[in-house]
C-alpha cells in the first residue's frame, strides 16, 4: 500500500486535486480496510468543493471502519465543511468520549466551537483540559485562538507568546499572530479599552522579520528558513512564497500571495500603497472554493480561507483589516531597509521598461530599499547568475519559471538569494 499511497500523495502535494482524489479512490478501492487514503481523498474532494462526494466517501469509510479516530475525525470535518456546525461539535464530543487520550478532539472541538461563535464553551473545553496537553502544538493554538476569538485581547498575546516560546519554528504560528495582530488592530482602531491597555511582548509583533544582520557574519550560514525570512515577496503571484514555504519561511507580508502587473507595483510603490486597506477599495472574490481579496485597482491575492468556513461580508471585513495591518508592516520594512524585496513577472516576460518603471519606484521612494527582479534565463548557462545594473537592484536568472509548485527550481532560487544576500550584507550603504 505504501507505493500507492505514495502515488497518491505525489498529485496532492502537487495540489493536483483531481489527480490526487482519482489516485487515492483507487487506493481505497484495492485497500477498503486502511483509514489514511479515506482521509486524503476526502482532503482532496474538499479542496475542490465537492462536498456531497466527500460525505458519501465518509459514509463508506465508516460503515468499514467503525471506531476508528482518524474516520471519526474525519466524519466531523466534513459535517464542519457542510456547515452542519451541530453535528460537527457532536461529533467532535463523540470523538472525545470514545478517544479521551487524544488531544485532536479537544483542539479541533474547540475550532468548530468558535466557528459556531461558542467562544466561551471552546474556552471552557480547552482550559479544562489544559493540564492534560499543555505540551501539544495544536491544543496550544486553539487556545490562543480562541482568546483571540473571544476578544481577551491581553490572554491572546500571552498565549500567543508561549505559543512561540514552545513552538518557534513550526508553519502555522506566524498566520496565527498575524491574523491576531489584524484583529488587534482593529479593536484599537474601535477604541476598545481591552484592545488599547495591552501591553505587548516584546518581539511578538516582529515575529515575521529577522533580526538585521551584520556584516561581520557571513551569509551562506544562514539557515535555509533564515536566509528566506530576509526577503520579502512583492509578487507576481505565488512562486517565490511557495519557495520561502519551501524552506520553512512563513513572513507576514502583504503582496506575497498576490496577482499583481508591474505597472500596478510601481503605482503602489509610488504611492505609498495610499487607500489600501480601506473599506472603498477592499474586495473579495471566489475562486474554487476559496476567497481571493484585494484591492480593486491594483491586486488580489490568496487568503487560504475556504468560502464554507467564513461568511462574506464577516470575510469582507477581516480582509480589510489585514490588508491595512500588513500595508503598514510593508511600509516600515521598506523605509527600514533590512529586508531584500523580490518581484517577477508571471507568464510572460517582464520587459526593460516594465524592470525600470518599478526599480524607479522603489529607488525615488524607498531609498535605503534593495529589489532582487527576477527573469527566465536566456540560455542554459545563465541560470542561478545574479546582476547588478544599478545600486539597490539585483537582477537574476532562473532555468525556468511559471511551471508550477512540482517544477520550481528550489535549489536555483536558493542560490540567487544566497548570492544577492552576500553581496547585501558587505555593500550596503551607510543610510542618507
């Protein structure tokens, strides 16, 4: 089964959704008494929306495989998806009744709660078993979670520190401060006293950005995931975040996941992103199951949140707030200077005026910034070798681009950032 499920896994982690989902029914069907193919397929069906086939999958998964924790878990997230909240919390509660050593039912069952806007039964849920699985990842998230959902604003930042204390380099921390960072945010915009009195750890708020380095350190011993946390994506869509994940790099940034014309970049850049972040150019769309938000005259990105897991106008807002919180994160970094930001062109080639309109945007409004723009190499031997037509701009080459996540030249990618960091590091500027 091993070679199958592998198989299977290749198309997911692809996020070939079809493929995986055609791969995996074929494993459940030469496998029917393994729960782990029932649970891919249904991830995939899921991620395609295909929540009525995904129900049926369940079903048949439970009558083969009764009491089993991961069909049982798996029954309680579809009914979630469904947006059958009731009979998600009850089968989380059965979960826990039949499984009691397993921290899923407790850290899940609190999701479902706050998704059903239970804030203070999920609480209840999670501090009652606090003693029991203080030392596990995900019950620890949903804790702090849900003080962030309850509004405590003052528990959520405590909680959300020890998160990081205990937990620095695991993926979902960073999107988890973030999102309670946005929330925050707009509490004190609202004025609300709990919001205004925190007092914040120090550092949290910087989770996302390296400390500066030096040029005394040499830059090729940085870590993969430190080296990444160096640079910051501008765009154009999804390749150079999928490297920086690659690497086990999550920075908060606004542009990262976005679709976004160099002409839009420079107009942004040179307006130092004005009317970002407010309600009057704040969108959202759907597309396959997921919102994409923006803003209506230059960008729309990812927000990874599934169109059945948040209504739209709660959405609408929540966009609107995190694009405010992390325009005004962007901005500082460029003023800063101690980051590296990189765009490329996606599907077509980026032409010399497309290059000099934004490196002349960035060069006149963020001097103390340094661009890393990146082409498809024009030859073979071109590949990974880095130029610098001008101070604070670095061009490189890839072997090839725009291919998708199975194709992304990692180790090219990890060069060229290596070689420009290097450089960055023992020539920049003293600052103007």
């Amino acid at each position: 089964m091993a070679i199958s499920q592998e198989y299977g896994r290749a198309a997911y982690t692809a996020r070939d959704w079809p493929e995986a989902a055609r791969r995996f029914t074929e494993t459940v069907d030469t496998f029917p008494r393994q729960a782990q193919p029932y649970v891919m397929l249904v991830n995939a069906l899921l991620a395609m929306k295909q929540v009525a086939t995904a129900q049926t999958v369940v079903a048949q998964a439970a009558a083969r495989l009764a009491g089993n924790p991961a069909i049982l878990g798996m029954q309680a997230r579809v009914a979630q998806a469904a947006l059958d909240l009731p009979r998600a919390i009850a089968l989380w509660q059965q979960f826990r009744t039949e499984f009691p050593a397993l921290p899923e039912g407790y850290a899940a069952g609190a999701q479902v709660l706050r998704a059903a806007r239970r804030h203070d039964e999920a609480e209840a849920l999670l501090e009652s078993n606090w003693e029991a699985f203080r030392d596990h990842a995900g019950f620890l998230f949903q804790r702090a979670a849900t003080a962030t959902g309850r509004g405590a604003w003052q528990q959520a930042f405590d909680r959300w520190n020890e998160v990081l204390r205990r937990f620095p380099d695991t993926a979902f921390v960073d999107r988890g401060i973030g999102d309670m960072l946005a929330l925050w945010h707009h509490a004190c915009e609202e004025r609300e006293p709990d919001a205004l009195a925190v007092v914040v750890p120090e550092g949290l708020a910087r989770r996302a950005v390296i400390a500066p380095e030096t040029p005394q350190r040499i830059a090729g011993t940085l870590s993969d995931r430190d080296l990444m946390m160096c640079f910051d994506g501008l765009g154009d869509r999804c390749e150079f975040g999928l490297v920086q994940r690659h690497f086990g790099a999550e920075p908060l940034s606004l542009l990262r996941w976005s679709v976004i014309s160099p002409a839009s970049l420079a107009a942004l850049l040179n307006t130092r992103f004005e009317g970002v972040g407010t309600p009057d150019n704040a969108t959202i769309e759907e597309n396959l199951g997921e919102y994409f938000a923006g803003d209506k005259r230059y960008f729309k990105m990812h927000t990874f949140v599934r169109v059945h897991d948040m209504p739209p106008e709660r959405m609408l807002a929540t966009a609107t707030t995190r694009m405010r919180f992390l325009k005004n994160k962007l901005l500082e970094d460029l003023d800063a200077g101690e980051k590296i930001f990189v765009y490329k062109r996606h599907g077509s080639v980026m032409t010399a005026a497309e290059q000099e309109l934004v490196a002349r945007a960035m060069r006149m409004n963020y001097p103390r910034a340094s661009l890393l723009i990146v082409h498809k190499a024009d030859d073979p031997g071109q590949a990974g070798t880095v130029e610098m037509p001008d101070p604070g701009l670095y061009v490189g080459y890839l072997d090839r681009i725009d291919l998708g996540r199975a194709q992304i030249s990692y180790d090219v990618w990890n060069g060229i950032c290596r070689a420009v960091h290097a450089h960055w590091l023992a020539h920049r500027a003293a600052p103007p």
